[in-house]
C-alpha cells in the first residue's frame, strides 16, 4: 500500500505513522526524520537542510525530491511505504506523481489528519523525541516515557526539537497554511483523499485511520 499522511505540525503524523507502519507492515519514510538523521550525523545534506528547519521554512524541493526518491528506490519500499511529511508543496506532489508514473505505480490513499490549532500548539509543546532517532516521539503528559528523559525503545536520551520554540511554530503552521494545504486540493482532484479527525488517543485515531485505510485498499494485499 503507498499512502500520504497530511496535516499540521504536531497532528501526530509522525506518532500515527509508527502504529500505522507496523499494522500494515510497510517503512515509515518521514522527511523530517530523515533530515534530523542527516544533521546528526554531520552529512552534506544535513548541512543544506539544517537552517531551514531551524527556521520552520520548508528545505528547498532540489535537495528534498532527490532525498525522498532515493528512500523510496530502497528495497524495503518496493511493496509499499507511508509518506509522513512528503510531499509538503504542489511542486512535490508533482514531482511524486512523476515518480510513481515513471515507476508504474500509484498512490492508494492521502490519510489528512484534522486537529485545531489550539491542540496542535498543546501538542508540540510537550512532546520529546529521541536523539538516536527522532521517529521514537513521547510527550510530557500525553504519551509520557516509562523513565522521565529516556526512551521507551531504545534508551536514548529525550530531547525537545530546536524547531519547537513558539516562534518557529508558529511560523511552521503559517508555512504549512501556505504551501502544504493546497495539496490536500491537488489530491481531492484525484479522489484520494480521506480526511479523519486527529483528536481523541492516540488508540482512538489509529482506529480511524485503519477503518479509513481500509476502504482505500486497492492492491489486494494483506
Ligand atoms: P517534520 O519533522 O515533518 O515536522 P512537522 O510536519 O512540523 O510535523 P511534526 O513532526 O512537528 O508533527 P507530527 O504531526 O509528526 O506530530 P507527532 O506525531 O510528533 O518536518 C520538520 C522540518 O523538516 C520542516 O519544518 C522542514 O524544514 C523540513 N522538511 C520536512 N519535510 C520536508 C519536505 N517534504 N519539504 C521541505 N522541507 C521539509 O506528535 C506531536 C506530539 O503530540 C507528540 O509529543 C505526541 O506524543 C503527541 N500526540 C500525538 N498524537 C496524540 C494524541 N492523539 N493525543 C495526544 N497527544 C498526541
Ligand atoms: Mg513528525
């Protein structure tokens, strides 16, 4: 199954696409991870990509595009993957759909996650993500570690992301209002999108999820 997860920083894409991947049993390719990863590790890539995340501003689509096809060409991918974060602009779904057509592929779903600003904000506030892979995400009240400060999965130290200031927020949701959203437009065009409401557990929306994915089905896989 290639599905698209859509929404505002802090819906809980990256949270449901954890659950999400496993269920269906297909790599969780998130952009934003992928650049923490390179950061962290010092790569070239790491270095284009690291002022404009610490700004909230969108990585420009040369460095992005590139960076996402690769992951996508990797051989854990072939049967499916979930999108978490990518495409982020009308010029990346373009670029997607080029890719999947070049491919003789399709995507099955776009999954856009519905939650008011107000959560959102809630929601960024308190989360914690693990420095050895930012993937591993908690929150201080919503989804708290076993041990404060260390994650669950893999023992590594919990840390808030710099691009989680108020500020830098802020100028995220506006970015997202800008560049992201009209792909929601783009995809409706193509019957693909299924909007849920991301409020409620994280139980309760991973349920929504699957019951949504579920009707998107088209490959016959399990
Ligand atoms: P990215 O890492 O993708 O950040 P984002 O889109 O801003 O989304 P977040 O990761 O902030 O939120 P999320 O929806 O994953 O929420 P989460 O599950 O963590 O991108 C970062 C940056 O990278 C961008 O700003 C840009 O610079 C660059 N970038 C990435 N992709 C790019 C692209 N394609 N093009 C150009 N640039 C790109 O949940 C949030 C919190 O809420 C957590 O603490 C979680 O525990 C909690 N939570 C989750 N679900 C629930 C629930 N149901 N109830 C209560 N709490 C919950
Ligand atoms: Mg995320």
């Amino acid at each position: 199954m290639r599905i698209v997860l859509v929404g505002p920083p802090g819906a809980g894409k990256g949270t449901q696409a954890e659950v999400l991947t496993k269920n269906l049993s297909i790599p969780h390719i998130s952009t934003g991870d992928l650049f923490r990863a390179n950061i962290s590790q010092g790569t070239d890539l790491g270095k284009q990509a690291k002022a404009y995340m610490d700004a909230g501003d969108l990585v420009p689509d040369e460095v992005t595009i590139g960076m996402a096809e690769d992951r996508m060409d990797a051989p854990d991918a072939a049967e499916g993957f979930l999108l978490d974060g990518f495409p982020r602009n009308e010029h990346q779904a373009q670029a997607l759909d080029a890719y999947l057509a070049g491919h003789g592929l399709a995507l099955d779903g776009v999954l856009d996650l519905e939650v008011p600003e107000d959560e959102v904000v809630k929601r960024i506030a308190g989360r914690r993500v693990c420095r050895n892979n930012s993937a591993h995400v908690f929150h201080v009240e919503y989804k708290k570690p076993q041990a404060e400060g260390v994650c669950d999965v893999c023992g590594g130290e919990l840390y808030q992301r710099s691009d989680d200031a108020e500020d830098k927020v802020r100028n995220r949701l506006d970015v997202y209002h800008r560049e992201t959203e009209p792909i929601i437009d783009y995809y409706k065009r193509q019957n693909l999108v299924v909007t849920i409401s991301a409020l409620g557990s994280v139980e309760e929306v991973t349920a929504r999820a699957m019951a949504a994915l579920k009707d998107r089905r088209t490959d016959g896989a399990a």
